[in-house]
C-alpha cells in the first residue's frame, strides 16, 4: 500500500507542474491584465506599474522566478498551528496579490481557506446524514411510496439550484421569522443556512448514487447466499451489500469534497461569506495572476489528494480491487 | 472607556448597538460597501468602495459642505490664491493631530505628495498630482529633485502649491479627491519603505489617520469597523460613535440585510426592486441624481462612424424616454448633451434636436437614404444584463427608425476594456463618472491625445476652446466656453450620450445628515442616528 501512495504521490508531481505551467502562460495571454482600468493607465504609470511587479522581465524568468518561489524550502508543519500560512510552515511563497497590494496570497488563503474549509465540513455532514439513508430507504424499499418519496426529494434536491433554494431559505427564516442574519459570517448561527443550502445538493447526489449502487450490489450472488444461509435483511444490508453499495458514492465523494473544501462561489456570494470561492473566480476577472495560480494550484493538490485517498478507500471496501 | 464601548458593538451584529460607559445609546451606523476594498491607501486605490471608507478615516486640506459638496474649510482653516492664479497657500488649522496624537504637520503633505510620486511606488492616481510644478516630470522619473516641484511647505502650518497652469475647479478637487490627503509618513516608514504599497501599514491597530474616525477592525470580506477619533479637530461635530462598513457585492443579499435590519444603508438596490419600495417602503428609497452619463463611443476611424452625420443620425434615433422609462427603470434622465445638468450651476444649453426625421435626412445625405446599403455596425458591450437589455432596445430602434442594422457583441470586463484601450471596436457602450463637481471633467476626455479618448476623434477648435476656460476670468465666462464645447459635441457625436445616472439604494429612515449629493459621498461627521 505504501508503495502505491509513493508511486501515485510521485506521479502528482508532474501533473502539477503542468497544471502550473499552463495556467501560468493561459492566463498571460488572455487580453486585458491586472492594471486594465475604465479610466485608463498613461503609459509611464503602467511602465512604473510593471517594474513594480516585475511583469518588466521576460517571460521565461518570471515563470522561472515563481516556480523557484513556489517551491518548499522549509519544514516547520508546527507553525501551521498558528494559521495557514504555507510560507511559515514550508516556505511556499505564492507571492502578493495584484487585486490587494497590501496583502499576500499566502494570507488570503490562510485567511478564507478555513472559512471555507468550516462550511465545506458542515455541508458535508449534513450531505452525508441525510443522502445516506434517504438513498439506502428508496434501495430497501424499492418502487414503494417511500422509495418515490426518496428518489423525488433527491431529484428536487438536484433541480433546485443553490442561488433558488439560498434565498428562499432566507425569506422564509431569516427575513419572515426572523431567526437567522440574512447574510455574514459572524456568529455560529450564521453557519446553518449556507451549510443547509450548499449541503441539500450534495444529499440528493448522494442519495442518488447510494441508491443506485445499492440496488445493483442486492441483486447479486453473494447477497442471495448470505440470504440462503438465514441472514437477517439488517445484516444483509449493513454488513454485505453497503460496503460494496456505497463504491459509487465514494468515487463520487473525491472531487465533490475537493469542490465543497475550495468554496462556493454561488453559496459565498448570496450569504456573504468570506470564503475562498469568490477569489477563485473574481481573481480570473480581475487578472489577479498570483492569486489565479494560488487558488489553482490549492484546487489541483486538494484533488489529486482527494483523488488518491478514494482510491485507497475504494481498495478497502471493495476485495476485488488490489494496490497495483 | 471607548474602547469598552466598541467591543460592545463590536460584539452585536444584529439589531440593537449596545450602549457607552456613560448608558447613552451608542451610535453606530452600518452601511453597505459594494466590494471588498483593495487597500485604505489614498494613494494605492482607485475604487468608490474604498473611497467611502478613506472618507473617514482621512480629511482632507479643503472639506465638502455636506448639502452640496462645495468647498469647506477643511485641515486648511483658510487660503490665499494668487493674482495669476497658480500659487495656492493654505494655513492648516493650528489643533490638528493624527489618531495616535502627534501633530499634523505641512512637512507630512509634501512627503505624502512626493510618494506618490515617486515612480518605484508606482501609484495609479499619481496623475490627479501632475497640474502641480515639476510633478509630472517627477513622476515619469525625468526630475529626481524634488525640491523642484511645486509643493513647498513654508512652515509647519503653511503648505504652498504652484501649479503649472491655471486650475479654476482646484478647489472642488481638493474638497472630493483623496489623492490630497495627507499621510503620517513617520508611521508609514515604521513598517517598510515608502515607496512600497506592501508594507502592511493600512491594517487595523496600525493605520494612522487625520479623519473624524479611526480603524479598529478591518476582516477582509466581513467587515471593516472605524469608531470615532478623539484626537481629530472638529470632534465635538462627530455624534456617531461607529461606522460599520460591510462589504457586500451582490444587490439581492444586500437588500435582504437591510430588511433584516443587519443594514442601515445599502449600496444599490436590485433594479426589479425599485417599484416594490416605491409602492410599500417609499421613505426609504432614495433615487437620487449620481455624476455620472452613460453614452455609446464612436471610433471615428472605423467607417461608417467616421462620418459625423451617421453618427448623428443614430444619435437622434434613439429614443431616450421610452428608454429610461420601458428598459432601465432606475429614474435616470434622458442624456441630449454630454454634460450633466446642473452641475456645479452648469447645464449645457446644447441638445440634440430634430429627431427621427433629421435623422434619416442625415443618414440619406451621407448616402445611405433608409439604411440602404450601409453595412451592419457591431456594438460592443461588457457582460451585462442591463448592457444587453439597453443594447437590443437601442438596436431595435435603429432598425426601425433608419432601417441601419446592428450586431451585438459582448466581452467579459477585462476584455472589454482592452478592446476599449486597443480600438479595436467599431461602437461600444460606455459610461463616465465625475470625481469632481466641475462641468470640465466631462470635457476634458474628448480632447485630442487624452488617455480616455478611446474615439480618436480630433478637433483643434474644441482642443484650444478647452484650453483657454482655463484661463476664463470668471466663472460664467468659464461656463460660455464650455456651452461651446458641449454644442460641438452634439454636432459631431464622437460619443452618442443616451441618460444620467442616478444613484438608487435604501436608507433607514432614523439616520439623519445623509442628503443626497451629486457624488453619491456623506461626510459621515454630520451623520447621526435619530432615536425617538
């Protein structure tokens, strides 16, 4: 197994680099740049501008400059404990950010990555608690009323899209009962409705796929064997057919949670959340290219990471597949 | 004793604002800011958001009257003005202190001014600084001593300025524009070099500032708190204890927090939500008149917009009121000139006048009678609902009134604005905001070899008409050259204007001192909460 992590984290490497290069060059040949304004730039201000950020060199060795400073030159995973800051704990310097001259990538990341971070937590247990057994319900009890009930609910949930549902729930419960702020993340009640709402879409995926794998997995021989042999159908189901029933939902759970942990940009926008999400997307309109290549780069190592932790769990739960 | 009040309203992020040492109520007003601000630099900004904090945190040389934003005393008690009119002297009030109590002297202005200059710091708004001596060669690397340029302080309350041409609406400037604010440079240089904008001296704890308020928490994306400044000159004016701004992008989140009462004042209001308050909250909808004209360029090199009768012809056939009153909705004025109406006692007699049928007289003797044989002309447009929404009813207007066909086409901002600065676009909508209240600043864009001219169009009459109001005697006369102006603009059409803007966004009626001003800014020392 451990040969296998090396391989595959070793194999990562390469598939960063690329992802860096390429972002890298697209963004720089995308018109416009980070000092394009309505109110034009004189050329000296731009020429001042460019020697500032040193967008005054040649291509080649700004690529080569921010590669150098992207890489870890530095070991202290202790100082993580203090903030998120990567250029403290391993020296990885994403450089300052175009859009905010008074702030680094770094900080903007160690500052919204765990808001989103907190959110993406929240949305997922709530997807899990409530996907899981609405999707193993409809498999149990399939082409009943309960299984039409399910599936329409998870179906629903995956129509109504984030930006309907969020602000229905704030008209309902934040603006007509009161109960909640209609946006902020301020105190720990503000965290239910965006976890609520960003969370309600990832139940009706999951109770999807889990229903979906379920209902293939109790159709095979084993499942009629352990049946024969005067299994109880609790432990038909929880013991044999889950495991392999929920294969779908894993492999469907790695990008999802690589997506959910980087922030919604819809989610953030509609509760005002200080959150990475926004960045992602604001930082390509706004040609901020240090922190375009931070978020990108954040993106890319959550889901190779992601990626690799489903395959190991996919090797567990199910025996058919090895570490090769 | 502050700072225990605060924390408690730091502390309360709905309803209720806590109370002071003393048991008043405390006053703290909660606004909505549009984006997160880039920086609280004067210097390194460019953002209206940012502005509106700046605002409060820093004043200026020469303040803005609250009612209509003409100039005030500000730090500057008094000025002299020279018979030619270029050597301004201001005589700084003698009890002015920074937010951390050392004294505000006219040394500070002249280091804040040259580090804007300086080219390594490489400030976007170091232009507002270049109608100053020696300033633009400064700035351009050119001049390296500074000595030489205009800014002098003579002792530590008098700061002297000579400029290198006259400026008639210096003043206005002064009393809006923060470029001229001055910066505690000492505590700047604690944290990094001057000519650094990375040296982190703007965060909270750290900023020192001359305004009624100071900062005290600054979380990016959340909010931004500045509570009142006991050090600032006119502190017994000052009723409000805090300001919170929140920054908030999307309009629809934005309402929905001022009706849950998170907000006092919003930003904007969704459009579609205009009628609405109209109907059932009308004492707390503002619609008011905002600098600002939303017009068409023509690139007057690109036929069949070089000839200026075509472009006239479209202007006249675009129908205005079905316009602002069917498609935008947001109470804005019809534009017949470029100029705003009464601005700074200004409104351009000249109009466009003649309508459709002078339309396609023009259109038929530039050769195309009914749009015959006239190729399709492309409008370009930013990535916009409202932009598209303008832009279809307008090209639907063309095609029937001259029977000229247009194609639409629309890029994402940065794009835009490059297609914009590169001319690579045959008509392209567009729109200006004033950051003073002069007619000039809508004037002096269309100038051959501004930066802002995107029309390439040139005319040497307007160019020396422009130049000489500098030198205008009075006022009126100033205000007759620019009625020339403005009647050679709607001759020849480089940009076709369509309405003026106005600024719509909501305000709980308990807060007093906000009176709508043509640049959308309050100065929040006359601001205060009604309680009763």
């Amino acid at each position: 197994m451990f040969r296998f992590i090396g391989y595959r984290l070793l194999q990562a490497i390469p598939v960063m680099l690329i992802i860096i290069t390429g972002t890298f060059f697209m963004q720089r040949f995308v018109p416009g740049g980070p000092f394009t304004a309505e109110k034009a730039v004189t050329p000296e201000v731009l020429r001042n501008l460019n020697a500032y950020y040193h967008l005054d060199d040649p291509l080649w060795k700004q690529y080569r400059d921010y590669l150098w400073d992207l890489c870890p030159k530095a070991f202290h995973p202790g100082a993580l404990t203090q903030g998120l800051d990567l250029k403290q704990a391993f020296g990885i310097d994403f450089r300052p950010s175009f859009k905010y001259p008074n702030r680094t990538v770094n900080e903007i990341i160690a500052d919204k990555l765990p808001v989103s971070l907190e959110l993406g937590f929240y949305s997922l247990l709530i997807a899990l608690a409530v996907g899981l057994p609405l999707g193993v319900l409809a498999a149990v009890r399939r082409n009943t009323w309960i299984d039409y009930l399910c599936s329409s609910l998870a179906m629903t949930g995956i129509c109504v899209p984030t930006f309907v549902l969020g602000p229905i729930l704030v008209l309902l419960l934040a603006i007509h009962a009161g109960w909640f702020n209609a946006s902020g993340w301020y105190s720990p009640i503000d965290r239910i409705l965006p976890s609520l709402t960003l969370g309600s879409v990832y139940a009706a995926y999951i109770a999807r796929l889990s229903r979906g794998g379920l209902l293939e997995i109790m159709s095979q021989d084993f499942i009629r064997t352990a049946r024969a042999k005067g299994a109880t159908e609790t432990r038909v189901i929880f013991k044999h057919a889950l495991r392999g029933g929920l294969l779908p939902v894993v492999s469907f759970l790695g990008p999802a949670i690589a997506g959910i942990l980087t922030g919604s940009f819809v989610i953030e926008t509609i509760f005002q959340i200080p959150g990475l999400g926004r960045e992602f997307v604001n930082s390509a309109f706004n040609r901020d290219y240090t922190l375009v290549l931070g978020t990108v780069i954040l993106y890319a190592a959550l889901i190779v990471g992601m990626n690799l932790v489903v395959d190991v769990v996919q090797v567990w739960l199910n025996p058919k597949l090895k570490f090769e | 004793m502050l700072s225990a009040g605060f924390a408690l309203a730091g502390g309360c992020a709905r309803h209720g604002d806590g109370a002071g040492a003393d048991g008043r109520p405390l006053q703290v007003l909660r606004i909505g800011n549009g984006a997160e601000p880039q920086d609280l630099d004067p210097e390194a900004i460019t953002g209206v958001p940012e502005l509106n904090i700046i605002l409060s945190l820093f004043d200026s040389l020469v303040g803005a009257d609250p009612h209509d934003l003409h100039p005030i005393p500000g730090l500057a008690e008094s000025w002299d003005i020279s018979n030619d009119r270029l050597v301004y002297t201001f005589h700084l009030r003698s009890n002015l202190h920074w937010s951390d109590g050392n004294p505000i002297t006219a040394g500070e202005f002249v280091k804040s001014y040259q580090r804007t200059l300086t080219p390594a710091f490489a400030s976007e708004v170091s232009y507002k600084l270049w109608c100053v001596v020696g300033a633009e060669d400064y700035n351009h690397g050119m001049l390296t001593d500074f000595s030489k340029v205009g800014f002098k302080a003579l002792d530590d309350r008098t700061l002297q300025v000579t400029l290198r041409q006259r400026i008639p609406f210096l003043l206005k400037i002064l009393a809006t524009d923060d470029v001229w604010d001055p910066l505690p440079v000492k505590v700047l240089a604690r944290y990094g070099p001057l000519d650094r904008k990375d040296t982190g001296w703007t965060k909270a704890g750290r900023l020192v500032g001359s305004g009624a308020f100071m900062l005290k928490e600054w979380t990016p994306d959340q909010k931004i708190v500045v509570v009142r400044n006991p050090y600032y000159w006119d502190a017994a004016r000052v009723k409000l204890d805090a300001i919170e701004f929140y920054p908030v992008v999307d309009a629809s989140t934005e309402e929905r927090m001022f009706r849950t009462g998170q907000l006092d004042i919003t930003s904007q209001l969704p459009s579609t939500k205009i009628d609405v308050y109209k109907r059932e909250h009308p004492e707390e909808l503002r619609l008011e008149p905002y600098l600002g004209v939303y017009f068409y360029r023509c690139n007057v090199t690109r036929p069949p917009l070089n000839d200026a009768r075509i472009r006239r012809a479209l202007a006249l056939a675009v129908d205005r009121e079905r316009l602002v009153g069917d498609v935008v909705k947001g109470g804005e004025q019809p534009a017949y000139a470029v100029s705003y109406p009464n601005d700074g006692g200004y409104t351009p007699r000249a109009r466009l006048t003649g309508g459709v049928a002078e339309a396609r007289r023009l259109l038929a003797e530039a050769g195309f009678p009914g749009g015959k044989g006239m190729p399709p002309i492309e409008l370009l447009y930013n990535t916009f609902k409202e932009h598209q929404d303008i832009g279809e009813a307008i090209q639907a207007m063309w095609l029937e009134n001259l029977g000229v066909r247009v194609t639409l086409r629309n890029e994402d901002w940065k794009v835009y604005l490059d297609s914009q600065h590169t001319h690579n676009f045959q008509l392209e909508r567009a729109g200006w905001i004033a950051d003073y209240m002069d007619p000039h600043v809508f004037l002096e864009i269309w100038v051959t070899a501004n930066g802002n001219n995107d029309t390439l169009w040139s005319d040497p009459e307007y160019d020396r008409l422009l130049r000489s109001s500098l030198d205008a005697d009075t006022e009126e006369a100033r205000y007759e050259i620019y009625q020339k102006l403005d009647s050679i603009l709607v001759e020849e059409c480089p940009v076709i204007p369509i309405y003026y803007y106005t600024s719509f966004y909501t305000v709980n009626p308990r807060v007093q001192g906000w009176w709508p001003t043509l640049l959308n800014i309050h100065p929040y020392k006359f601001v205060h909460l009604d309680r009763t």
